[in-house]
C-alpha cells in the first residue's frame, strides 16, 4: 500500500528516520554480467518510492547499460567502472585499460564514499554478502557503526548445493553474514525452493530470514518511438535470452526448429540481449532473414510490452525472465543453461513440478530440432501458469514495502559520529 494522507502519517506509514527526515535506501548490485541484478533491483526501488513518495533510493551499479532504463521519481544511480567474466572463468576490466585489481580498488572506494555522503538508513546488497572481491565489506564495517540497517536480499535459487557451499567458505560469506547483517530477504517462496539451506547457517542467521514471494512485474507506458513490428500484429512467440551473453545455444536451438518444420503456426520474434557476441549475432540474423516467421530485435528496455502481447514465451529461465511469465501469466518454455551455474536449471525443474512452465533441457545429448519444433507447436494452447494457485507466490514487492517500513522504523542507534570521505 503506497503511503497517503499528511506528511506526518506518511512518513510514519513509511519508517521515516530520526527526526523525522524522509527514509533513504541504498541498494548495491554488483552486476558482473547480464541484466539480472540490475533488473531486479530496479524492480524494489521503484516498489520502495511507490510505497513511500518521499524515500530517496541510489542504486550501486557496475552495469553498462544501467542508464538505457526508466526509473521512477525518487531512484537514481551511481554508476561504478565495470567488470566481466571470462570463458575460463576469470574477470577483466569492461572498459577501463586498468588490472581488475585496480579496478576493484576503484569500486570500493567509489562505493563507500557514496555510502558514508548519502548515509542510509536501509543498504539492500544483491545476492553477494561480501561483494564482488569483498569490496563492499569496508562500507558494511562503516554503515553498521552509524547505525544502517543491511539487507542481502538473494534470489529463490542461488546454485547447486555443491557449488555453492564452496564458493561461499572461500569468499568468507557466512562469516560477514553473521557479522553485519541484520535480515536476509529471500525474493522467492519456502515451498519452491530453499536456497541457502545446503550452507548449514546458524539458527541466529536462519531466524533473520523471510521469504517474501517473487517480484510482481507490471506494464511499462508504451515509449514514443516503440518499434512496430509486423511479426507483433497476430500471435507470436517472444524468445529472450535477457543480457544474451549466455543464450546462443537456445536462440540456435530455436532458430533450427523453425528451419527444420517450417509449418510451426506461431511466428517468432527474437530478443537478442545487449551481451550477445557480434558475430554470433550476426549469423543468426543471416538465418533469420531467410525465414518468414522469424524476426529479431537486439534489445528492449521495456521488454514487458512485447511480453504482454505474446501468445507464448521461450527463455532461459532467469529470475527475472521468470518473474515477468508469472506476473504477465503467458504459457512457458524454459531452456535453462546448465553451466557454469545450475540455478536456472534448478528453477526450471521446480517450476515445472508444481505446473508453473515447460522445461527443455539440452545436458549434453543434442538440440534436436525436432523436440524443440514440437515444444514450440505445443506452447501456446500451453495452459498459463495461473491454473495452479499457490498462495503468496506473487506477494513479493508487497512484502518487501513491510519489511522496509519496519527496518527503517528498527534503525539502529548509531555507535560513532559519521566518519569523513577517506
């Protein structure tokens, strides 16, 4: 419920701070890739100002194409030097000719100068306890003595099991956990998925925790220069990959059904992403314009629209991708990778056990064209995912405008004076 009424019962709805000034939420994603962190952390800043008018939320971003999205009165951004991940797994320096531990230098001081200059009351990190190479661990340390709330918010599934507990006990992650924090936020629901039950968290951490429901998403307003497609005009089917960095299996996978039963009745539009490689794209574009039910875009920041219109959605299974198929209710084929993560993997499975989507898994025995043209053909008289009711699945954003209220409200006393920018 957005707060109404006179300033004071506002702010009072809302958590206002000491003194009675408006609430401020800093949200930090570390965005090493895709659009997923960026995404849904735009989601919860937008539901923060919603529910209070007057909050001030800074998001902390190392995305490059942050500045390409709308965000409502009251959120804005700081966008910090980027980094990429590697095919052998390691980073680089998006597009700054500095070492990635220069760069990760550059980050963190970025990070806590803006943090001690705009003094919140709630920090909401994404996903990552300690940030990426521990740089948001110094803010944490100056942020709890000045009385901060701190958040981590996670996903419904972080990865499997026997990922995951390793990469948490070489980054420290339980440990800062236990330090700093004070709730964790999980975007997901008990009875789909547990993502940190495999990590052994002490009791003390585990009662901090409160499943909140997925991210409801709504429609944007149409833009001005929206493009018209004709493949829009009668039933179609959206293929996403979100960023694209990690889609060309299934955009092939797609693209090769199509070639292979050229009868398939639903034409389809392909979403590239912004991380698609070049030449993989271009040769897809090459295919595509050979075929009359295909079309392709490169990327919309408002991709909800063609969600809404779609008689059936082909993604990978992101969490976002995700939550967009719920809250829109379209018929879903999920394609989820199966490397270097598992999580969308995961999601699939569980989703498609409780008759939310379909899932098509490609682990190694071929993308049969054939399989996938009858996916496609079955997709869209695919009963929506809103024939199975599971109580608070979309309850998400609504929750996390609680929890928000109450943290603010919970702020803790400070221990010291605000320390200067270093």
């Amino acid at each position: 419920m957005a707060c109404g009424g006179d300033s004071i019962d506002r702010l009072a709805a809302c958590g206002a701070r000491d003194g009675g000034a408006p609430p401020r939420v800093l949200l930090y994603s570390h965005d090493t890739f895709g659009l997923g962190h960026l995404r849904r952390s735009r989601a919860i800043a937008n539901a923060l100002v919603t529910r209070c008018p007057d909050a001030s939320v800074v998001i902390l971003s190392g995305s490059p194409v942050i500045g390409s999205f709308e965000f409502d009165a009251g959120v804005d951004y700081v966008r910090i030097p980027g980094v990429t991940k590697l095919p052998n797994g390691e980073y680089r320096t998006l597009n700054l000719n500095t070492p990635v531990e220069e760069t990760v230098r550059l980050r963190e001081a970025l990070i806590r100068q803006t943090a001690e200059a705009f003094d919140p009351d709630i920090l909401i990190v994404d996903k990552e306890p300690t940030g990426f190479r521990g740089e948001i661990v110094p803010s944490l340390e100056r942020l709890a003595r000045r009385g901060c709330r701190l958040v981590l918010g996670v996903r419904d599934v972080m990865d499997e099991p026997s990922l995951l507990v390793p990469e948490w006990e070489r980054k420290g992650a339980t440990e800062i956990l236990a330090r700093f924090y004070d709730e964790i936020w999980v975007y997901g629901l008990r009875d789909v998925y547990r993502p940190l039950e495999s990590l052994g968290l002490p009791a003390r951490i585990a009662s901090r925790t409160t499943y909140t429901g997925y991210l409801r998403r709504d429609l944007p307003l149409p833009s001005a220069f929206a493009p018209n497609l004709p493949i829009t005009q009668e039933p179609f089917i959206l293929v996403t990959t979100g960023g694209g960095g990690d889609g060309d299996d299934m955009i092939d996978w797609v693209i090769s059904a199509y070639e292979a039963d050229p009868a398939i009745p639903h034409p389809a539009l392909i979403v590239f992403g912004p991380f698609i490689n070049r030449e993989r794209r271009a040769g897809f574009l090459d295919r595509i314009a050979r075929h009359p039910k295909l079309d392709a875009i490169a990327f919309d920041t408002k991709l909800e629209l063609l969600m809404g219109q779609a008689a059936g959605v082909v993604g990978m299974g992101g969490y976002n991708t995700f939550c967009e198929i719920l809250s829109f209710d379209k018929p879903a084929l999920i394609v989820p990778r199966t490397s270097p993560r598992r999580e969308q993997l995961i999601r699939a499975h569980e989703a498609e056990r409780l008759g939310l989507v379909r899932a098509i898994v490609d682990e190694g025995a071929g993308r049969d064209p054939a399989a996938m043209a009858r996916a496609l053909r079955d997709l869209p008289v695919q009963p929506p995912p809103s024939r199975i009711v599971v109580p608070g699945l979309l309850d998400g954003l609504e929750v996390i405008g609680d929890l928000f209220a109450a943290s603010v409200a919970a702020r803790r006393a400070p221990t010291e004076m605000p320390i200067a920018a270093e």
